[in-house]
C-alpha cells in the first residue's frame, strides 16, 4: 500500500518540479500565466488522481514507477 502512495507522489513531483510540462502546455495552449491547469500543475492534486489510478493496476507498475521517479527525485535532491 505505502508503494502506491509512494509513486503517486514521486510521479507527481517529477511530472510538476522536475519536467516542467504544465508550463510547456500552458504555453501551447495559449493559456494566460495567472490561470492554473489544475491537476496538471499542482503535486498534491495530480498525486490523488495518480494514487485513484494505480489502485486499480499491479503493484509491479506501482514498483516501477518509484524506482524510476524515485531515481529523479533523489538526484534533484543530490544535486
């Protein structure tokens, strides 16, 4: 149960933090800089529909996504 949670949050944060792509699809988009793309661009909100999904999938997704978004969280950390 704790692995899921886990790799919701870490997606989450890397997907928002680290890649940066809710500013690239504001920007493609045409979006106004003031206005939000809730849940894209918040960690909290996309890590609840993050953790909703990978209820519904095998703990070896869940695995695999904390040991490859776990990896970008720790090295932005290090760094």
């Amino acid at each position: 149960m704790y692995i899921k949670l886990l790799a919701a949050f870490l997606f989450a944060y890397y997907f928002v933090n680290v890649t940066l792509l809710p500013n690239s699809i504001k920007k493609y988009l045409q979006y106004p800089p003031y206005k939000r793309l809730k849940p894209f661009d918040c960690v909290t909100c996309l890590s609840v529909w993050v953790a909703c999904v990978l209820y519904f999938l095998p703990l070896e997704v869940s695995q695999f996504i904390t040991i490859a978004f776990g990896a970008g969280f720790i090295a932005t950390r290090i760094k």
